[in-house]
C-alpha cells in the first residue's frame, strides 16, 4: 500500500493544534476540486441517537433484452458481499411488453433473492395491444387500465412461480421521458393509482421521474386516494441540481411511504468507470442522494457495463468500489445518522448505525490527504477497521485501531475513498 498511515490514529487522540445526462444530453456540474494542504485537523461529530431514514440497499440494473445477462459469477460477484464482491442488495429487471422474454429476467433475479437481494421491477410499455398514439408520442388507452394492472399482476405471479417474490413494481418506467417508450402524465399517473393499482399484488412504484421533477410526484402526494395506494415513491437523478434533492413535501405527505432512487448513472456513460478521481464523483452522489435526498436506496443502471459498477470482463470498477464502500458495510436495516456533512471543501461524510455498529464513509475529493478528528457521540471506545479505494487500491483493508473517549483521529489520503466500521 503506497498510501501513509496516519500515526495519530490512535485511541483518544487530541485535535491536531495546526447520462452526461441520459436523456437530455445536458452537462452535469462538476465541481472544482482544489489542493486542500492537509495543515490542520477538521472536525467531525457523528450522533449515532439522531436517526434519519433506514436505508433499503444498494444495487442496479439487468436488462437480459438490450445487453447480455449476467453470467453465473458475475450475480456472485454483484450480490455476494465477500472479498472481491459489491455486496449489492437490490436488483432492478424489466416488465418486458412480450411475455416471451419474462423467463429471461428469472435465472439472475432468483439468484440475486438468494444471496438477499430485494427485487423490484419497472416497465417501459404496456403490451402493443393496450397502447394507442397521440399528439405526444405514445401512451396507455384509458379503457385499457384493467387490462394494464392485471398485466403487472401477471408478471408479479410469473416471478413468484419462478422463485422471486417482487419487492415491488412500478407503475412506468420514466414517463416524462417518453421519446422511445410509454409516456403518462402526472393526472394519468393519478388516475390509475387511484382506480387500478389497489389490485395490484406488490407494492407499487410510482412515478420514476428521469429527473426527479416534482411535478410528477406532487399530485401523487397531494392526492390522498392516489396516495393510499402507492408504496414507494421512485425518482432517477439524471441532471437533477443538488438543489433539487430535497423533498419537503414528502418529508410532510410521505409517512409510511418510502423513498427509492431507482435509477441513476454518474457522471456519464462515455467514460471508463476506471478513470480516476472522476470515479469518485460517485461516492459524492451517493452521500448526496441519502444525506440531501434522504433516499434510502441507490440503483445504477446497467450493473455491467464500462461505465457502470462491474466492468465488462465481470471485475469490480473504481465506481462500483465507491458503490461498494457503502453497500459492503451499510446493509439493509441501517439507519442513517447525523453527522458534519461537510467539514472543508470537497471531503464528504456519511455515517451510519445498526444497534451498537457504527459505519462511516469518507470522500476526500481534495489533491493533498487532510486530517480529521471524529467524535462519536454515546460510544466511548471500539475497535474500529478500515478500508480504501485510491488510484492505487481498491476496497483494500487500510488499517485497524482503537476509539477511547468518545475520539479518533484519522486521515483520509489524497482523492480517496474509506469506509471506517465501529464494531
């Protein structure tokens, strides 16, 4: 390991005294990262009895129609949690429109349910039979939405005689981004909540916008009947502004529903998910997305792919290692936790519990390693472990130390990654 160990990582130590957009083709911001001299020791209050939202996994996408199936090794690979594994916990498949294909989504998603994974399922039309055309492109006949939910019930049972009981499913697949499928408005959307979707035999999705727009989700929520019958609201992140993360109106409307982003790639598809430190633009979303969004799932889109977690001859990339820093440690249950978000420009902290367990991740974007001093409140002392992706490591076991006091000094080496576990 080329990267210096701090030596004040030691118990009790004092502070130191010195889709490109998929769909729209827009640019996401990139934020500047600078050299941040590591002169003087940040601090970092962790509050393990200030709980936010529970998160529900981390995962992504297999669609066996418009790219390759996972082989037997890869489903390992993505679902197990050992060494050399993502550790994901949610898989995404489609609802094909052509019956012939659902038997193609089963041999993964079984697998998946296997190793502990939750499946959810989204489709992208209706069966041809059930659509008509219009001045907007395509969209579902209004005399057809019987017919459409018993569609979905059919793919729910199909999936269970297969051996995978359906987390959820979801009621349309980005429906303001309709150009090559199925568009709903958001009175369409309400409408079939409200009439249809009490019959369906999972819990429902809905609205996926490609963007997060409100305007999709807001009349779900502002309508108690439509409200009533939808389980999770579902969003994809594409281009959407950090300012637009926030949900005050479900933090208001949403009780008892949960909050999944079910689709997202970052920064862009067109470069390798090895090229570094770009990779770590992932681990700042993903802090983004749960600590901002409050959203207790993270879903890329294709598992498998050169931009995506898992690279194409089936090994871990530098952006499925930033996914893994948390989907390794932080599984479905934990709860996330109050934490310094933001102690200097571009270091990042996420924290989370489960009972006693305490897990921390730590983006560092800056060029220079910067020091930390963490207080953990309500734990004096843990034996605490470490792991790091940098240029050089991935998912590598940094170092094992020692918290008294309630404190630890740590550093967090130059553009890099690391997960620190509080047994």
């Amino acid at each position: 390991m080329t990267e210096s160990r701090d030596n004040s990582e030691t118990a009790g130590a004092q502070p130191f005294r010195r889709r490109t957009l998929l769909a729209a083709g827009a640019a996401l911001p990139v934020l500047a990262v600078g050299a941040t001299p590591a002169s003087a020791a940040s601090s970092v209050l962790v509050e393990p009895s200030n709980v936010q939202q529970t998160i529900l996994g981390f995962g992504g996408m297999n669609h066996t129609v418009w790219i390759n199936d996972l082989t037997a090794a890869q489903r390992e690979t993505a679902f197990g949690n050992g060494a050399g594994q993502l550790g994901f916990t949610v898989l995404r498949i489609p609802v094909h429109e052509d019956r012939a294909n659902w038997s193609r989504e089963v041999a993964t998603a079984r697998r998946a349910v296997e190793l502990g994974a939750k499946v959810i399922a989204s489709p992208w039309n209706p069966p041809a039979s059930m659509t008509e055309s219009f001045s907007g492109g395509k969209r579902l006949r209004y005399s057809s939405y019987g017919a459409y939910a018993q569609h979905l019930n059919d793919f729910v049972a199909f999936m269970a005689n297969n051996g995978v009981n359906l987390y959820g499913i979801s009621v349309q697949n980005e429906p303001d981004y309709a150009h090559e499928w199925t568009a709903w408005t958001s009175g369409e959307i309400v409408r079939f909540l409200r009439e249809n979707a009490g019959s369906i035999n999972a819990r429902v999705i809905a609205p996926e916008s490609f963007q997060y727009r409100k305007n999709l989700s807001d009349p779900i929520l502002n309508d108690a009947a439509a409200l009533a019958n939808v389980d999770i609201i579902g969003a994809h992140l594409y281009g959407t502004q950090n300012a637009d993360f926030p949900y005050p109106l479900f933090q208001q409307k949403g009780g008892g529903k949960e909050l999944w982003m079910t689709e997202v790639y970052h920064p862009n598809s067109s470069d390798s998910a090895d090229l570094w430190p770009q990779a770590l633009d992932v681990g700042e979303h993903i802090h983004r997305a749960l600590v901002y969004g409050r959203f207790q799932t993270y879903v890329w889109w294709y598992i498998r792919r050169s931009y995506g977690p898992m690279r194409e001859d089936g090994q871990i990339s530098k952006r499925g290692a930033n996914m893994a820093h948390f989907s390794k440690w932080v599984r479905p249950g934990y709860q996330r936790i109050t934490a310094t978000a933001n102690p200097q420009s571009n270091v990042y902290i996420t924290a989370f519990k489960s009972g006693s367990k305490v897990v921390i991740v730590a983006v560092n974007k800056n060029t220079s390693p910067v020091d930390h001093v963490f207080t953990v409140r309500d734990i004096s002392s843990a034996p605490i472990s470490t792991w790091l992706t940098s240029a050089s490591a991935t998912l590598a076991h940094y170092n094992d130390f020692s918290m008294s006091n309630g404190t630890f000094n740590a550093q967090l080496p130059a553009r890099s990654i690391r997960t620190f576990v509080l047994n």
